[in-house]
C-alpha cells in the first residue's frame, strides 16, 4: 500500500504557512479548522518543509496511507460545481439524472479520489476548470501540464476540444489519469504521459494549462510561451496572491484575458500574440 509523506501543521495564519512550504514543493494541501495538512512527493522535502516551519508554527511529520485517503474521501468528499461542470467521486455520481439536476449542458465528471492527485476540490483546481469556461474550445487542441488526477484535460475535451495531452513528472499520476479516464467514457481522444516539464519536449497545442506553483511557472515560462501555438492561450493557475505580480512578469508580452482571486489564490488566462 502506498503512503505519502506530509506535515500537520497547526496554525491560524494558513496563506503565511503554505508561502513557506512552497519551497519543497508541496503536491497537495488539506485545509481544516485552524490547521493545515500538507503532502510531499518525498520524505525529504517533507523533513526540510517540517524544519522551515517549526520556527514559527507547531508542525508533526506523519506518512498518510491511501487506504486511509480513501476512506476518509468517501467520508467527506462531495461534488463540487464550477459552471457547468461538476466533479464527483464514484459513489457520489447522478445516475439516473435527479429532477433537481442542472440545465442538459451540464456536465458531470468521475474522479477517483487518491491523496497524491487533484480531485477538482482544490480552490487552484476550480479556477482552472471555470478558465477553461472562458474560452472557445471547440476543435481546439489541449496539453494539460501536470495533470495530476487528469480532470483539466477530461474537461477541455467534455467542453469542446479535439484532443487533450495531460502530462506528468510523476508515473503514478499518470496511472492515476489514466483510472480516471476509464471512469469517464464519453471523454475521447484524451491521452495521457509521463513526461518532465523540465527536460522533456512539450507538443504544442492550441491551449496549455499549467497547475503548478507560482515559482514552477515563473522559472518554466519560456517553455510554456514556446509551447502555446501563436494566437494560442495559457491557463495558469497554483499562484499565491502575493506571486501573481511576478507571475504576471514572467510572461510579458502576453494579454492578460481572465483573472480570478479566490481565498488566497489567483488563476489567470493569458494570450500568446
């Protein structure tokens, strides 16, 4: 069984303590009352996150199983709306559609809970599916970078896309994605690899989403710009408040077309010339 590194970290000042561990590059955050869980991709980032905070904040390393994830999820975990998509786990799905369900051009997503991966119920998440809303993708060709559970690119091409990519440093997100996909059939020409957005060569595509951390996108921006076709878009999103202004800088020479600040955190859309 796997189990992921993480922190508990007690704290009333939750934007300060995130700005700190994300440095060691968190993959995921629990948000509860006054406290922060915080996963890692490793035990030694989560070691060095542990020792940045303990100066300011009441911080326990734990290794959390995906069995107990999973659990708690089913526990706790409910659909959550953004537009017209919503995301749901499997025991939360709609069949048959209920009287109360939305409008017929609502669209309805299965993902399956795994602590490493995004389920949609992260605010960064949320705003990049309510970006992809925004935009005009009709016959349009999406890379989704870092995608995690897969959901950017399962619903760039539920919205509209010809094809989605989602690519991933991390094999066992891939696998993830690719559950993900078996879950949501009428997702088509959506195609998943493992690839390192630091040495790997990117397929250029009408529309690039990027999920990543503030200081991610600033330091991969030449590689993003170069990747979005002329005419194309960027949806970025992992961006702090306090970051969006270096963000923002990182890719100059862009128009900056949508724009949302959400407890803390900001997504933006960008048009490459």
């Amino acid at each position: 069984m796997k189990h992921y590194p993480a922190i508990d970290v007690s704290t009333a000042e939750p934007d300060l303590a995130l700005a700190i561990a994300d440095d060691f590059g968190p993959t995921a955050v629990e948000e509860r009352d006054l406290a922060l869980r915080i996963f890692f991709a490793d035990p030694l980032d989560r070691d060095r996150a542990q020792a940045a905070l303990a100066t300011r904040f009441d911080v326990a390393a734990i290794d959390v199983s995906d069995e107990d994830w999973a659990r708690r999820s089913q526990e706790n975990l409910k659909p959550i709306t953004v537009g017209r998509i919503t995301v749901a786990p499997p025991w939360a799905i709609n069949h048959p559609p209920s009287a109360a369900s939305p409008e017929p051009s609502a669209i309805e997503i299965v993902i399956l809970p795994s602590m490493g991966f995004g389920t949609g119920h992260h605010v960064t998440t949320r705003l990049c599916l309510a970006a992809l809303q925004t935009i005009d993708l009709e016959g349009r060709t999406v890379l989704d970078v870092g995608t995690g559970s897969g959901v950017l690119a399962i619903a760039a091409v539920r919205l509209g896309a010809a094809r989605a990519l989602g690519i991933d440093h991390d094999a066992d997100a891939i696998q993830s994605a690719r559950d993900n996909l078996e879950l949501n059939p009428e997702s088509r020409d959506v195609r998943f690899e493992t690839k390192d957005l630091a040495t790997g060569s990117l397929t250029p595509a009408d529309v690039v989403t990027a999920n990543l951390t503030g200081a991610l996108l600033v330091r991969s921006a030449p590689a993003l710009l170069a990747t979005v076709l002329p005419g194309g878009v960027l949806i970025l999103s992992g961006i702090q408040s306090h970051e969006a202004t270096q963000v923002r800088q990182a890719f100059a020479g862009t128009e900056v077309c949508w724009e949302r600040d959400e407890d803390g955190w900001v997504g933006l859309v960008v048009k490459k010339p």
